[in-house]
C-alpha cells in the first residue's frame, strides 16, 4: 500500500496544476510568460496576482497532500514523500509534462511540504525554523531563489538530528540536491550579482526600455575563471590537481547560460538598453575545432536569448563565425532575430581610419611615401580597409592565407581605382606575414584564435590598427621602440554603462558588433541584420548613421 502512494505522491508532483490553472484564466503560456530568470514580479507583471497566486497555492496543496500522505505512515514516510513529489514536479513523466519540461522551480511545492511534514510529526519548533530562516533569506536577501533554497538545505540539516530511518535522512538531502541542481542557474546569477531582487524593475522590453543578449566566451582560461561559477577550479589547474584538457572538456559539456548583464547604456532620445551576456564557456579552439558543438551551442544560446525575453541577440568574437555566421542559428531560432555584428563592425573601421591616417601624418610621415599592409585581406573587413587605404600610400601589401583570391582581390581593386581615376599604389599579395615588416601602417582584421604578428614581423616606429577578435598582435610587439598599437572596433555606448565582466575593451566600451546587437534592438530594424558572409554597404552606412544620433561613439 505505502509503495502504491509513493508512486501516486510522484504523480501529484507531476500534475501540472499550476499550468493549467493560469492557461485556463488566462489564456497565455506561463513557460513564456515567466521568462527564464526574471522571476516573481516579472510573473505577477505579465499574468496577473490572481492566476499567480492561485497557480502559487495549487502548488503548495500538491506538496501538503503528498507529504500528509506519508505522515500517516510516520515522519520518515513523509520526508521520503517529501522528495517524490518534489522530484515529480521538477521532473515530470512526458504524458504531464505538456510537451516540454516546465519551468517552475517549485517553491509552492516546498513552502507545502514544509506544513506537511508539521502535520506529520515534525515539530513545531523545527517548522518554524524553518519557515523563519527562509523569510530571513528573502527579507535581508531580496532573492526568491535563495528563500526558496533555504528550505531543503535547513530541513536536511535539521532532519539529520530526528529520529528517522536512513533512507529518510538520504530522501531529505536529496531533496536538497534536487533543489540545487534545479537551481544552478539563480546561484550562478546571484553569485555574479545578475539575478533580478524583489523591488528591482525586471528586464523586460518596453517603450522605455530595450533587451538584448550578447553571445560572448571565454578567450583564455584566466577569462573563463572571471566568473564565479568556475573560479573554484583556478587554484586546482595551477597547483597541476587538474589539467587544462580537463576543463575543456567539461567546459563542452556546459549549455549555454546567462554570465553577466549590461545596464546603465541610455541613448539620446532617453531609452535604457540591458543587455543580457550569453555564454557556453568554449575557448577559441574549440570553437573552430569543432563547429557542429559550436553552432548547437549558439542555437541554444539564442533560443535562452528568447527565453529571456529579449527580441536580438548577437553573435560575438568567435561566435560571429560558426553556422555560416549565423545563418543556421537564425533558421533554427526564426523566435529572435539573429546578428553576427559584421555591419556596424565594418561601420566602425570605415569612421576609424581617416582618423588615424590624419594622426599618422600629423606625426611628420607623409601616406603617399608611406608602406601599408593589410593582413587578413582576404576577409570582408580587412579588404574593406584595403579599398579604403589604397588610394592614399604609396604601396599596399596584401596578406592572407589564400594567394589566388588575393591575386583576384588585388586585381579588382586595381581596376576600381583606375576607373575613378585614383591613384594606384604598388600593390603587393603573399602569404608570408614577414611582408609586413617594411609596412610604415599595419591594418589587421583575422580571425585567427592566437596572435599572427609577433615582434620580428614589425619594424621600429610602425602604426598598427588591431580589428582582430581575439586580437592579431601578440602584447609583446609593443616592445618594439615606437610602435603604436591601436585596438579597432571599439565603441563607447551612451550613458553610464556598468557590468560585471570584464570584456577587454576598456571600461564603458564594447566591441562594434555588441553595439550593433543594442542599435538593431533599439531601432527594431532587423532588415538590416547582419548574416552570412555579406555585408550590403546601405547597411554598414544605416548603423553608423544610427548609432551617432543614439549616442554611441567610435573609439579611435
């Protein structure tokens, strides 16, 4: 008999009543409408007290009945159905579970459990510790999640000293660990300060506010070791405990997950843009490596990107080249509109290099005498600096990885020059980085995971702009006496920008694909997305003009 209710206490865990409930009064998804990580107040702002309370109350009868159940079997009985029908909650049989798992977390469920286990010989001293400790979290916290947490961890703790059976006390640290796992995602929020308090405005889009993602990853060990999450492990790989390959290869087996946030950008016509920071920790090499884990890992980044609410998300670094840069993430996604950066990225150069052209010959060195290269030049944005330079040096040196397209590439720009009636410089194509060492002006746009130029292929006194992500020159080269060396794409949104990463382009400064992902949000144009491998020029001219009038400003 005490076997047929265990099973049955696992089953009412499953019922979906909440779901039901608020389909029923409302007519709306509450899997949608409670957006990932944005919590209570974003629930009751998008579905109404009523149906949440009721929802919330559904919730808390299914853990009083189930756990009273096995009270009458006795306290152990009812700590063992206390985790059944938690566990039949979180993890529903599919015939219950609507088509997917759902979202709700269960705090109904365990504020239930919590008086069943009272109605079943727990005591009402230890009952009400425990309900004291979780208003405590809440009261001096301000996070539902971790209220919520505290009630298995203090039952668990408090039932280790009952007198029930073992396999009660193993039911009551389950219970916790159920919670935990189920959890993960707010600890590692509230460990980087990006889960949302009670009282705090939840980042939701509106006519005063825009949300976006970004999809970022870790360029080294040390960037990954940045968040909370994974900085236990940095002691343990220095010491030798555990190896690099190791980390990796744990790192693979991590979904995509929310890392950081953005707040504080307002643009000029008085708008707040949050941006939500994505990321599946995968270094460089691992992206390219192996691109069929790379582009499922930017499918389900973009599809948490959705679930959070946010209508871009952008595809940065190395993220911007996996699925035929983008593409395919935006075929399996069409939910949110998907963007690898390249138009505003190629905006930002084309609005630099007057700049530094201008900065170059105020420093005494005339271009039409001076030796350019270009590395990567094989690449959309790198030719793109080409056809701009061309006409003003001397001699142009052309370098990539594939000698025939640079041929063709060189060719064409020949032509296009004469046709204007610009001048032509000697132009120079090879594969062999060394070329550049007579260049006076390096310009370098790869998308190489480890640096390309290292100090024997720079000569004393060059310029060298930097568009590369991760960048193209190693830190060394700025040893070299009089090297100048300039970071590209580089741009300061509007207002008081504040996270909790550091990105490496400097304090209130993002990439120029990041600020493409906010102006495209912002302006709702997603016509003018950027995917694939072209770049329509009415596009890079439409994000320059639009992010000078919302306020963002190129670095130079």
């Amino acid at each position: 008999m005490v076997f047929v209710l265990a099973t049955l206490a696992y089953l009412l865990g499953a019922l979906p009543l909440g779901y039901w409930a608020i389909r029923r009064l409302t007519g709306q998804d509450p899997r949608l409408a409670s957006a990932y990580n944005l919590g209570l107040e974003n629930t009751l702002e998008r579905l109404g007290p009523g149906p949440v309370l009721l929802a919330w109350g559904l919730d808390f009868l299914k853990g009083l009945l189930a756990v009273w159940l096995g009270g009458q079997f006795g306290l152990s009985w009812a700590v063992i159905f206390a985790f059944l029908v938690y566990l039949g909650h979180l993890y529903p049989p599919r015939f219950l579970a609507q088509g997917t798992l759902l979202r709700g977390r269960g705090a109904g469920v365990l504020v239930g459990v919590v008086l069943g286990l009272y109605l079943s010989g727990l005591s009402y001293l230890l009952t009400l510790v425990v309900l004291l400790v979780a208003a405590l979290g809440l009261v001096f916290s301000r996070y539902a999640s971790l209220a919520a947490l505290t009630i298995p961890g203090t039952l668990a703790l408090l039932l280790s000293f009952e007198p029930i059976t073992g396999w009660a006390r193993l039911a009551a640290w389950g219970l916790l660990l159920a919670a935990l796992w189920r959890y993960k995602e707010n600890i590692g929020r509230m460990l980087e300060g990006t889960e949302p308090r009670l009282g705090e405005p939840p980042p939701l889009p509106s006519e005063r506010q825009v949300v976006c993602a970004f999809m970022i990853h870790p360029l080294t060990l040390d960037d990954l070791f940045q968040s909370p999450r994974f900085r236990w492990a940095r002691p343990l790989v220095e010491r030798g405990l555990i190896s690099q390959s190791l980390v990796e290869n744990l790192a693979e087996a991590i979904r995509p997950m929310k890392v950081g946030e953005l707040r504080g950008v307002k643009t000029s016509d008085g708008r707040e843009i949050r941006c939500h920071l994505i990321s599946a920790p995968l270094l460089p090499h691992q992206i390219t490596g192996k691109p069929e884990l790379a582009t499922q890992r930017a499918i389900q980044g973009a599809r948490l990107a959705k679930e959070l609410g946010c209508t871009v998300v952008g595809l940065g670094a190395f993220w911007s080249v996996v699925g035929e840069k983008g593409r395919m993430v935006q075929e399996a996604v069409p939910e949110i509109e998907v963007t690898n950066g390249g138009a505003y990225t190629a905006g930002t150069v084309k609005a630099a290099i007057p700049g530094i052209l201008a900065h170059f010959e105020q420093s005494g060195r005339h271009l039409q005498e001076a030796t350019a290269a270009v590395v990567g030049a094989n690449g959309v944005v790198a030719f793109g600096i080409a056809r701009q330079i061309a006409p003003l040096v001397g001699k142009l040196i052309l370098v990539g990885r594939n000698q025939e397209r640079l041929e063709k590439s060189a060719a064409t720009l020949k032509q296009n020059l004469e046709r204007k009636g610009q001048p032509v410089p000697q132009l120079i194509v090879t594969t062999d980085i060394s070329a550049i060492r007579e260049a006076d002006l390096i310009f370098t746009a790869t998308s190489d995971p480890q640096p390309v130029i290292f100090p024997q292929h720079v000569k004393p006194g060059a310029w060298i702009y930097d568009e590369g992500v991760p960048p193209d020159v190693d830190a060394s080269v700025k040893q070299v006496p009089g090297v100048r060396v300039i970071p590209g794409g580089v741009v300061r949104p509007p207002g008081a920008m504040t996270g909790n990463l550091d990105l490496h382009f400097g304090e209130g400064a993002v990439p120029a694909c990041l600020a493409e992902t906010m102006i495209l949000a912002a302006e709702k144009a997603y016509e003018r997305k950027s995917l694939g491998g072209e770049t329509k020029s009415e596009n890079i001219q439409f994000f320059v003009e639009r992010a000078e009038a919302l306020g963002f400003r190129v670095v130079d």
